[in-house]
C-alpha cells in the first residue's frame, strides 16, 4: 500500500540487559554447533519485567522524543506475538490508564512477527480516513522468558529475544516518510506453523509448549508423505521477492536507492541467503551486526533497527532503508521508510 | 552454455550445498527435488542466489514454479531459455 503523507514523528524502543551466546553454551541452554552455524551473538533478556511495562516505556520515550501529547492522538495499536498478562485482559488497557486515555481508538494486533508491518499499515489507512492531522501510536512488546516456550530452540536459526519498539505515525510533518507499507501470504504453507498440533483445545489451555522446529519438521513430513513435496516452501521465497518488487514500486523507487536493509535478527546465513544476496545486495548495508547481539524480538526488529540507525545517525535525511519480515502464514511483510529531515533526538 | 552444461554445473552444486549430509540422495538431472523436500524457501533462495552469482542468469520470481524447478533438468532448461533471451 501507497502511504504518500504518512510521516514517522518518532521511533522509540525499550531493550534489556543482554546475555551472550558463548554464556548460554556454557550453562547449556544453547547447542554449541548452533553457535557456530547461525554466529548470533546474544540475546536480550527481560527477567520478570513485564511486556507491557516494556511497551509503555517505549511508547513514553517515542512520544517525549518528538513532543507529542499522547491524548491528541486518534489510534493506539498494541502488537504481540506472546502472551502479555491476565488471559482476557488485553495489554493496550494498561497504556490506556498510563499514557493515552480513553478516548483513544485502542486495539490489540496479532501477526506473529510481522504485526509492526500490518498495524503500521491499517494505522496509516486509519490516519486518512477522517480530516487531519491525525496520529497513530503503534507499539509492541514481548517477553518470552516463560514456561511453555524456549527461546533458545523455539525455531530454527534465531533466539527469542524480549523488548519493546513504538512509531509515532502522523499526517503532520515528520523526520522521516512511511512511503510504502504492505503484506502478502502463502496460505498453503500456513500448516508450517501449527504443524499436526490440534486446533482444539488452544494449546496454551493444556499446556502445551510452542516449539516450532517441531511443528516445521512434522509439516514437511506430511508434505513428502503426501507426495504434495516442499513447492509450497519455494512459493514463500517467490512471494518475498515479488512483494519487495512491490513495495519498492509503491515507494516510487529501486534497489539501487536502498541505503540500509533491516530484515529479522536471523542468523547470517538466513539473512544473507534469503534477503540479502536474494536481493542481490552486500550484507554491508543489513543490520545483521547489530541484530545478531538482540535476538529476533518479536514483531520489534526491524522498527528496532530504524530506531537505532536514526539515532545514530547512519540513517541521514535522503536515505531510503527497506524493512522485511516473513513470520507464520505464511506471511511476508515489507516496508520502506524514507529519512527526510534530522530527527528530534539524538544519542 | 548449453542446457547440459548448465545441468552439469547444478548438479553437484545441489549435492554438495543443499543436500542434508546424512541423507543418501545422490542427485542427477532427474532428481525430483520438490518431491524430496530437497528445496525448502532457504535452500531456494541458495540455489537461485548461485544461479545469479554464478551461472549469471537471473530468475524472475514469476518463473519460479513447481513444473519448472521440478528437477535440476527443468531447471537447467528455465537458464537456457532466459540466458537465449537475455542475449537475443
């Protein structure tokens, strides 16, 4: 989707202390062939701090950043792919009460890790819908230090990490410009995700463990068993590139304009092989270096990234940088964001 | 390059690449690579990357079908048909 006057007025994160890999090898969390076949470097790790006291802080420091009072704004979309609390009780409740009011339209989004991409998406569809200027708090947040999942064997080649992004969207002047924002799937490798795992009862209620490696590894055995073969895993790689293609249209754009690239904190060779040189561009200009030492942070990576080359100032006014996700669905998720003037912050 | 030739040249870049180490799949031109699970998206997104790097072809997305990566064959004849018309 075209977002021509869409602006980002700021980014904002919360990141707890880290542990390193060679740390988790030693106490025996993490294999020691896994280290040195995905090179991550650490993880961060949130202890008992809760996801929505991460989100709150994040949301907080994009909001002091740019000036904004948080009850002017018209949409609060609370992203998680984890639990948050209370079953029943949703996580933008609690920003409601601490940050934006009542009066503020404010819905929880799931999409897996690439709720970011979707609620930046329905956000600025939101922000054009009625006279301006309008604004968007878009926030997500995570800790995966829990019972029922393992963040160091959940899934192949990345480990969960915890933390909180937050964007401030607005049809007001911003720093920097969302040109472009959009999603596609392969429903037909959705099975990927649940593997043979029954729909009902909810595997949370009967505590069950998410383990997606496993639910992968049953998938393609089904596949082969079936005789339906791993086409359907070559469809996401297809779609991928078809929906970069797209995006980078929409944006009025090409490759060649790409100054940085934020995919998921995967390991190298995932996303070097799978956007990188798919891309056809040198792993220079990804944020695998600083990626690899968080962890794959929910839905929180790429915003992650922008907040961090903002703020730093690796990403300056005229720089274009694309965003990429791929997370169960199979859902693929792109978006490219445009530096237009310094932002409001600094280190 | 001939569509053999560029079979020879797929051949032993999927075993050696894309081929699990404990399995005992030896590939030639016919392998049924969908069939055997051999082509996941990553592995995919290799194969594709090595064609472009090295084979210097590039596939556009919409050529990337069932029927025409159904085998290291078909594959090769997807390269030769592009590399023709690249040149053409």
């Amino acid at each position: 989707m075209r977002t021509p006057d869409i602006f980002i007025k700021a980014t904002g994160r919360f990141l707890p202390e880290t542990v390193s890999v060679e740390w988790a090898v030693e106490q025996g969390h993490y294999p020691a062939r896994d280290a040195e076949l995905h090179e991550l470097g650490g993880v961060a790790v949130a202890g008992d701090t809760p996801a929505p006291d991460m989100a709150l802080w994040a949301a907080q420091e994009a909001l002091k950043r740019c000036g904004h009072r948080p009850e002017d704004l018209d949409l609060l979309l609370y992203v998680n792919s984890w639990h948050q609390g209370p079953d029943g009780w949703q996580p933008q409740y609690y920003l409601q009460r601490l940050l934006v009011g009542g009066d503020v339209l404010s819905v929880n989004v799931q999409h897996g890790c690439n709720g970011m991409f979707s609620a930046m998406e329905l956000a600025a569809a939101h922000l054009q819908a009625g006279p301006g200027p309008r604004s968007a708090l878009v926030v997500a947040s995570d800790n995966f230090g829990t019972p029922l999942m393992n963040r160091w064997t959940m899934g192949a080649g990345y480990i969960a990490g915890d933390g909180a992004s937050a964007v401030v969207l607005t049809t007001d002047p911003g720093f920097a410009r969302l040109l472009a924002v959009g999603s596609v799937a392969v429903p037909d490798a959705e099975q990927m995700h649940r593997g043979s795992e029954p729909l009902f009862p909810p595997g949370p209620t009967i505590g069950r463990a998410v383990d997606f490696t496993a639910r992968n590894d049953s998938f393609r055995e089904q596949a082969l068993s079936q005789g339906m073969g791993t086409g359907v895993l070559m469809q996401v790689h297809q779609r991928t590139l078809e929906l970069v293609d797209r995006t980078l249209s929409e944006a009025g754009i090409t490759l060649g304009d790409v100054w940085r690239v934020a995919y998921m904190n995967f390991s190298r060779e995932i996303v070097e092989q799978r956007c990188m040189a798919a891309l056809g561009l040198p792993m220079s200009i990804s944020t695998w270096e600083f990626g690899r030492t968080l962890g794959h942070v929910g839905a929180s990576d790429q915003i992650v990234s922008l907040d961090e080359l903002v703020t730093t100032g690796e990403l300056r006014p005229g720089d274009h940088m694309l965003l990429l996700g791929m997370g169960p669905g199979v859902t693929l998720s792109c978006a490219v964001v445009k530096v237009v003037t310094p932002p409001p912050w600094s280190d | 390059m001939t569509a053999e030739e560029y079979a020879s040249k797929l051949v032993p870049f999927i075993q050696e690449n894309l081929v699990p180490k404990d399995s005992d799949v030896t590939v030639d031109e016919s392998t049924p690579l969908l069939e055997l699970g051999i082509l996941d998206s990553l592995k995919t997104a290799i194969l594709m990357n090595y064609i472009r790097n090295e084979l210097g072809v590039v596939i556009p997305p919409e050529q990337l079908s069932n029927s025409n990566f159904k085998s290291p064959g078909t594959i090769a004849a997807v390269i030769t048909d592009l590399a023709a018309s690249n040149a053409g």
